[in-house]
C-alpha cells in the first residue's frame, strides 16, 4: 500500500523532469473509503493543498465515478 507520501514522490519527479514543481508540492489522492488505500492520485502546477478524496468504487464490475455525490466525499 503506497502512502500520500510515495505518491507526492512520483508526482515531484514527474514535475522535476518537466519543469513544473514548486514547493510546497501538493497532491490529490483517490482514497477507497471501505479499505482506505489509495488507489490513484494526481497533482498539477498551482495547487495549493493536499485533497484526499474518497469515492466508492462500485458499479457492478468495473470501477466508475460517482456522479449524484452520495457515495462519493472531499476532505481537504
């Protein structure tokens, strides 16, 4: 299981290599509310805080957004 901090990790080399990091250097992490792994994660110049976001994953048989909120939360 990676933690916000493995993923803060790839996502500085990836800004590095490309001109882009700034410090501090943010993350966004998708967390699995039911194991609370994080399951992906992305970053972007000027962002300005960490967002944990929790979505559940369970439309059937394959992963899927949540589109009406119910399922799905932000915490900053």
């Amino acid at each position: 299981m990676k933690t916000i901090e493995e993923h803060r990790q790839f996502w500085a080399n990836i800004a590095n290599e490309n001109g882009w990091y700034t410090e501090p250097f943010y993350v966004q992490v998708f967390i699995d509310p039911d194991t609370k792994e994080i399951y992906d994660s992305v970053s972007f110049g000027g962002m300005t805080k960490d967002i944990e976001y929790f979505e559940r994953k369970s439309c059937g048989d394959v992963d899927c957004p949540c589109f009406d909120g119910d399922d799905c939360y932000w915490r900053d």
